[in-house]
C-alpha cells in the first residue's frame, strides 16, 4: 500500500488567490514569520510576555502601520496588501501576530477622519516604532452594542473630562496614546450621541492594568482601563461631534476583514499540523492517515478553509471598492473565525490524547481559534448584519 503523505506542492495559503500588486508584501511576511516568529512563538505563549524582540524586528522589517500612508512614515498598505500579511503573521502565530498588527490600532480612522495637525502628530511614530497606540470602545458590561457604551466625555473649557472604564483593550498599558470611544451627546438617535478622542496614557486620570491571563493570544496585551476625571486637550476630538458611532462602523468593515484573516492563518497552521500529525502517528500497523475517515475529516477542512478563503479575499475586494460592503465584511469574518475553530477542533480531535498537551501546537491553535470569534463583533451581530442587509 502506498504510505500516506502531504502533496509537497500543498500550499494552503498561495498566491492564486492574491491580487499580484500584494504579493511581494505577502512574501516578505512569510518570509519574516518563519524566521522572528515561529521560533518564538512557543515561549512567549507558554509565558505570556510581550514579544518585543519579535515587535522590534516587524518594526525594522517594515511590517509595523503597514496601512498608515506613506506622508506619515507607513506603506500606504491597501486593505487586500494587509490581508495578504495578516494572514501569514498569524499562521505563524495568532498571538505574535496580534501584537505586531496591533500596534497601529485606530490609526485608519485618526488619518482619515483627523486634523492635518493630529495626524502630523500621532501618525509618524507608529511605523518608525517610537511610540504604539491602542483603540478603546469595548466596556465591562457592553461589548458588541457601540450604541449602549456608557463611558462620557464632558466639554469643560479647552478640555474634555472623561469618567468611565473601557475593557479588553489592546496595548492598554503600554501604548502612548488610545483612541477613545465615549458619549459626548444625549439625543434620541442613539447612533449620534458618541465620538472620538486621543486620551495620552500618561493623562491625568488616566490608569490601566492587564486583564487576567487569557486561554489564548497570550503574546498579545489586552487591558482594563478606568478613567476617573481624566482630562485631555480639547482639540483631540478626532471628527466631529456625535459621529462616533458612524466613523466605528466604517472601521468594523476594515477591522471585520482583518479578523477574517486571523481566522485564515489560524486555520491554515490548524490544517497542516493535523496533516503532519497522522502522516506520522501509527495505529493497527499503519499511519491513521490511511483510514478513510481520517481522509475524510481532511478533505472537509480542507474544502472549508478554501471557501472562507474564498469569500475573505472576494469580501476584501468589495470593501475596497464599495462604501455599502458590511454583509460582506461581516459574512468573511463569520465563515473564517467559524473555520478556524472547526479546523483547531478537528485538529485536536485527530490528535488523539496527545491533542491536550502544551508541547504540541494544536493545542495552542486550538485556544487562539476561540478569540476572533469574538471581536469586532461577536458572530451572532454578523449574522444580524448579513441578514438585514440581504432583507433590504
């Protein structure tokens, strides 16, 4: 009989699917996964610490504000060239590659909706690594409602006073500024009570600490961050008044494809462990990648991990080119974090008892396949998003 192997030109994530005018970014990213990340994923998931080396090195390796335009210091990174890195960074690990495409949160929405002076100011430092930002919306009690949040910012003079607390926030800690979602307005349209602004963190009334550890991501750092009177300029409204709500809801349509390609790397690495994995494992005197059943798990990861491929990069093509996307951008994130943990779980399964030890990686992708499911909107709003969009 012949002895089961991986087709050696099995490439889950190829370039066939990517625009060529992003494949050489897609080729630096990999190529950089495989030598900073990789060797250090296994550490710092097992530690918990921030990969700063790892960080460092995206830094010099241009991988850092990819999207924040040239002007400022970044690649002017199209949506589908951030995908095209996404991806890989997070095949190589979920974690590492939160933390490195973490470092940029918000900046999207800063440059296209700030002043001349406000981008000047915040944008340079990001890609250069001088400083790291964060994005603050998500609340203690409110998650997936951006028009239930409750932290508010009072106009006082040439400043806004904050009061409130925000909760898993990236780079909470650490970061030298967060864009801050709060409730500036009491109307009755409750998509035009809140807005925007830059909270420095080293801000009067400003203080944070981490979250407790978390089952998966652990590289990446989250936060808990309370604002008690906590005062900044006023000119660091980013927008207008009251358009929050609508300038987040263009970002979701981003932050939903990005989240797609977490879920792609996740089960693109979940996918090839278990092929490795009962390519080599033994059971009734050949390897279990003979047995039928085994084939046939393969296969349906396989033809699931393509479909969500698939509908992501066809998902990233119509947000770049259509302003009324967000069935699209909810539809990819839904399938491809739905993937991941359907991939992680099959994954595991096949593994056997061997499955739940830390020493093996499935184990680890099987943990991080359960964050994306979550944020930028947990899938139950995306679902809600592709029918009322299909409705109409």
């Amino acid at each position: 009989m012949l002895a089961f192997r991986v087709r050696p030109d099995m490439e889950l994530l190829d370039e066939s699917s990517v625009p060529a005018e992003v494949r050489e970014a897609k080729r630096d990213a990999r190529a950089f996964a495989r030598e900073h990340v990789e060797p250090n994923a296994a550490r710092h998931f097992a530690d918990g610490t921030y990969p700063r080396e790892v960080v460092e090195a995206a830094v010099e390796a241009d991988l850092v504000g990819i999207e924040i335009s040239e002007a400022y210091g970044g690649r002017g990174a199209s949506l589908r060239e951030s995908l095209a890195v996404t991806e890989e960074l997070f095949r190589a690990d979920a974690g590492i590659g939160m933390a490195i495409r973490g470092r940029s949160f918000g900046t999207n929405v800063l440059e296209r909706y700030g002043t001349d002076e406000q981008k000047e100011r915040y944008l340079p430092g990001i890609p250069s690594g001088e400083s790291f930002t964060g994005m603050a919306i998500s609340e203690p009690e409110t998650g997936s409602d951006l028009a239930g949040m409750t932290t508010r910012a009072e106009r006082e003079g040439d400043e806004w006073v904050i009061d409130g607390e925000k909760y898993w926030i990236g780079n909470g800690i650490d970061a030298d500024w967060v864009l801050t979602y709060v409730k500036t307005e009491e109307t009755d349209d409750r998509h035009a009570n809140h807005s925007l602004v830059v909270v420095p963190t080293d801000a009067p009334g400003y203080a944070a600490e981490h979250i407790p550890e978390k089952i998966g991501m652990r590289a990446s750092q989250q936060a808990h961050i309370v604002f008690d009177d906590c005062r900044v300029p006023a000119e660091n409204l980013v927008g207008e008044r009251g358009e929050g709500f609508r300038m987040v809801a263009e970002f979701f349509d981003h932050g939903r494809i990005s989240a797609a390609g977490h879920g792609l790397g996740i089960a693109a690495a979940a996918i090839e462990e278990a092929w490795a994995f009962v390519d080599d494992r033994e059971e009734f005197g050949r390897p279990i990648g003979e047995f039928q059943s085994v084939q046939h798990d393969l296969a349906d990861m396989r033809t699931e991990f393509e479909s969500a491929r698939a509908l992501t990069w066809r998902a990233a093509e119509r947000v770049e080119t259509d302003e009324a996307a967000s069935d699209w951008s909810a539809m990819a994130k839904t399938k491809a974090t739905e993937t991941a943990v359907e991939c992680a779980e099959t994954g595991m399964r096949l593994h056997g008892g061997r499955g739940v030890l830390d020493e093996h990686r499935i184990s680890r992708l099987y943990r991080d396949a359960r964050l994306p499911l979550i944020y930028e909107g947990v899938n139950e709003v995306q679902r809600d998003i592709v029918y009322k969009r299909s409705e109409a």
